[in-house]
C-alpha cells in the first residue's frame, strides 16, 4: 500500500505515530488514503482527472473541482474528516516548509 500512496502517505502515517494531541482525523483520512489506492486503477478508468470525495472507505461523490467537492461535502455532512483528492496516475510532489523544517510545532513569542 505504501509504495502507491507516495509523500501524503508517509506524512499523515508520520503524525499519527507522532500521537501529539488528538490524531483521530489523521487516522480517519490515512484510511480513507488507503481506500482510494485499493479503488484508484478503477476510478482512474472512469474518473481520470475529476476529483474524488471518500468517506468510511466509499466513494461520496464525483467533482470538476476541489473546491466544487468542498463546498458538497460540508453542505451534506459538515466539516468532518473526508478525503477529497484529484484522480492522477502520477502524484505530484507538494513541498510544505512548514512540515520540512518543523515549524508546525515552533511557538513564536
């Protein structure tokens, strides 16, 4: 599962095993990652390039946008923990400074 779901993977599986605080919405989108790497080569055949909306292992909705899946989502279930995510064969690589360099436990006084 690993080797598929690349660097968004690795960094929400590194926070919950950091365990700092309540990580629960961490776990819940690890799994609903590992759900869209179970569906991704069937999605990628219906679906390449829309986005996708997952919750508890299932596919909630279909979207042109993000913002389109956004704006759904929270309309119908609030602001929970779902996964909303582009349907690509090749990931893209995101750079977060914040994440690199630890600042997102660094408190300026």
């Amino acid at each position: 599962m690993k080797a598929c779901s690349g660097y968004l993977y690795e960094l929400l599986s590194f926070f919950a095993r950091k365990g700092d605080g309540d990580m629960s919405e961490v776990k819940v989108l690890i799994k609903e990652l590992e759900a869209y790497n179970r569906m991704k080569e069937e999605l990628l055949k219906k679906y390449k390039d829309k986005v996708v909306a997952i919750k508890d292992g299932k596919v909630i909705g279909i979207y042109s946008s993000e913002e389109e899946a956004y704006k759904d989502i929270v309309e119908k279930y609030g602001p929970i923990p779902v996964l909303i995510k582009r349907i690509v064969r090749k990931e893209r690589l995101e750079y977060l400074p914040a994440y690199t360099y630890g600042l997102l436990s660094t408190v300026i006084r």
